[in-house]
C-alpha cells in the first residue's frame, strides 16, 4: 500500500502504462530525449534535433516521431485527423518541439503540410524557423495575407505560419471569426495542419482553439511534469474530451527505460529486449558516412536553402532555432 501510495505522489510519469490508468487516453508516442538534458543550450538542441530527423530518418527519434505520426493518424474512426493541435499542461515540456517533429516528418512523408504558431505569447517554433516578421497576427487583423506571410523550408517542404507580432489581446484573435475561417481555408488546402497552441494552464487560448481543430495532441514532460498539473490539464479539456486523439511523452531517457524495464503502455514492455532495438536505427553520424539503412547517399543539411515565401524559387537564410 504505500508503494502504490508513494508511486502516486511522484512528480512525473516514467511509464506510459502510469499515464494511461491516471488519464485514461493512449500514449501514442514516446519522443527521446536529445541531446542528454544539459549539454546544450535549448536553441542548439534543438537545432540539433531538428537535423537528426533530416539527416537520419532511420534514426531512434525519427522511428519515434513515424511511429507518433502513425498512431494519430489511426486515432479518428472518420479518417485521418487533418487539423492537429499540440498543447501541454505547462511551459517548457516540448510541445513546440513535437510540432515541428510531426510536421517536417509529414511533410517528408510527402503530405503538404503547413505549420502554424498559434502560441502568439512564446513564439518558440517561429523562432526555430527564424521566421520573425509579419505572420498569424497580422493575417487575423486584417493588415497581411495568408499567402504573403506563409514561408517553406525547401530542405524539408514544409509550410510555415509564424505568430506575427505580438498583440495586446491574442485570445480575442484565436477565438475569432477570421481564425475559424483560416482553419477552414487550410483544411483545403493541405493534407495535414499542425497548430502549435500555448500551454493549457497558464492561458485559455488552447483551449478556445481546441474547438476548431479535428484533434488535440497532449505533449507531457517525461519524469518531470507534476502529475496534479497534467490532471488539472486534461480537466480544462473536458468541454473538447472527445479531440483528445492521445499523449505524447517528450524527452524520454530510453537508457533509464532499458535499465529499469519500464513500458511504453498498453502492454508494451520494452526494458527486457529494449537492447535488440537499437540494432534497427541509424544515427546522424552514420548516415552522413552514407550507412544510412536502404541505401548510401550523404545527409542534406538542415535548411540547407533556408525559407522562402511559400512558392518562391529561392528562399533566405535561416536563423538558429529557438527555445523549447
């Protein structure tokens, strides 16, 4: 009794078994934590993770980030989920990370995708993008257009909507007529939408938005986030419970998971032969070599043509990404 008792006064989750009896929704992912915690600053990680998915597809993360990709694709009995919203409970637990890792995956997939920073307050993934002029802000107040602030990644493909420039009052924005329309306008006009969203519990905006999209992505913290947070998240959600397409752990240590026999969920136990795993990914080191699993060839470099107005031949110069 007070082993369970003490399990459940634990800041965070290790399992995604844990998760699921808590909460009640399926981990559909588990992303690895890269680089280990400390080693660089937040923009150079994520810098560097952004190139490990374009240099090593085969790689753990990008099996990871697939394998996400995959199970919310199957969590709507109506079809594939075209508009995706990623949330967190709180700052700082890899919500805009997972965006820009499902959406350069589905657009290297061969979706065409587009990126919005719905996250007007902390705009980390137009950041990332070096994306830092006119964008969503300024499209919802009528002053620019959809197509003349969208910019692509031509190394990826990848569509992208920056937050704009900061506004006084960016829930009134996300809760408007135009936002609706504009959801509705790139429903049309790409296979896959991902909309980054602020955390649920220091502002509403989130959760306004939640209404409009297909699905809700609730990226969690592994082994960190406080799991009285994660509850009062998933309470604010109960008006949408039902786009709730599932949880994404982020920052995962798999060393501690091998060490520990720790699980996925839903009956996945991967610590007993979580060793034999690793025989099946390529790392950015190898690739580039030209040992990347189903054939040689070097890596491209991330961004290698930086961003450009989406349809323009030739784009810019890219900045370092930004914070997580």
């Amino acid at each position: 009794m007070l082993a369970i008792l003490a399990e459940h006064l634990v800041a965070g989750f290790k399992t995604g078994t844990q998760v699921e009896q808590m909460f009640g929704y399926r981990v559909i992912g588990m992303i690895p934590l890269v680089p280990p915690r400390g080693r660089f600053r937040r923009a150079a990680a994520r810098k560097m993770i952004l190139q490990g998915l374009v240099e090593a597809p085969l790689s753990q993360l990008g099996e990871a980030v697939r394998t996400t990709r995959v199970r919310l694709g199957l969590s709507n009995s109506d079809g594939t989920p075209k508009v995706i919203l990623v949330t967190s409970s709180i700052p700082g637990e890899g919500k805009s990370t997972t965006s820009m890792l499902l959406g350069v995956s589905s657009a290297m997939s061969g979706k065409k995708t587009v990126l919005v920073d719905c996250d007007l307050r902390h705009t980390s993934l137009s950041n990332a993008f070096g994306a830092n002029g006119k964008g969503l802000a300024e499209v919802l107040t009528g002053t620019a257009d959809i197509a003349a602030v969208t910019i692509k990644d031509e190394t990826t493909g990848t569509h992208v909507i920056p937050a704009g420039s900061g506004v006084n009052d960016p829930t009134n924005l996300l809760t408007s007529r135009r936002m609706h329309d504009l959801f509705e306008q790139l429903r049309e006009q790409y296979d896959c939408v991902v909309v980054d969203a602020s955390p649920l519990l220091p502002v509403v905006d989130a959760l306004a938005l939640a209404a409009m999209v297909d699905k809700v992505l609730m990226v969690i913290e592994w082994n960190r986030t406080p799991r009285t947070g994660v509850a009062e998240a998933f309470k604010m959600l109960r008006p949408e419970a039902h786009r709730i397409a599932g949880i994404v752990l982020s920052k995962v240590d798999f060393k501690q998971l091998r060490k520990h026999g720790y699980g996925y969920g839903s009956g996945y136990n991967y610590g007993h032969y979580y060793r034999g795993f690793d025989n099946y990914y390529t790392s950015p080191a190898s690739t580039s070599a030209g040992t990347r699993l189903g054939g040689a060839g070097a890596a491209r470099p991330l961004m290698a043509t930086g961003l450009g107005r989406a349809g323009d031949a030739q784009g810019g110069s890219s900045n370092d990404a930004a914070r997580q």
